[in-house]
C-alpha cells in the first residue's frame, strides 16, 4: 500500500503471512474481506479484487447486504464489462429501499 501511494510510511506493517490475521467471527469476518477487496482493487487491479468479492458472493452472511453486489458491479465496470455492471447494480439499489 505504501508502493500505491495509499500509505505515508508502511514501516510497522507487516505482510499477513508473517503473522496473525484479524480474526473477527461470522459476517463480520465476510465484511472485512469485501473491504480488503476494495482496497486491493486500488492498490493491485480491479481483477484480483473482482476474484476474492465472487469468494463472497455464495457466503450466507452476506446476503441482503447492499454493498456486495454494488462493490462487484463497481469492479466489473472497472474492467469494461458494463451489461454484467448493470445486471448486478439492480438488486444493490433494490436492497438500499
């Protein structure tokens, strides 16, 4: 994240793979995934964030909640594929009412 300009200094951090994840239990786990998809989005490509948010897309927690389908149509008009955008923009706004 430092490299992509998000971060000022990235000196404390350290890869995940050298330590402990976040461990929250349930959807609240689902839900700082979806995040982490986002920021990875940003700082990597829009395809490797599109991969770990259709990861998500069967897990039971998430259902209902609006930003899943809206984070994947965000990524899949990133990537040009606007019809799939528009497909799954529908049931976001629908789950915002």
């Amino acid at each position: 994240m430092k490299k992509a300009g998000i971060l000022l200094a990235g000196d404390p951090l350290q890869p995940s793979v050298k330590g402990a994840r976040v461990t929250v239990s349930g959807g609240k786990r689902k839900g700082i995934e979806l995040n982490r998809a986002v920021a990875i989005a940003a700082a990597v490509s829009p395809e490797a964030a599109l991969a770990i948010v259709d990861r998500l897309g069967d897990e039971p927690s998430l259902r209902g909640y609006p930003f899943l389908p809206s984070v994947r149509a965000d990524l899949l008009a990133r990537l040009g594929r606007f019809a799939e955008a528009r497909r799954e923009i529908e049931p976001a706004i629908a789950l915002t009412r």
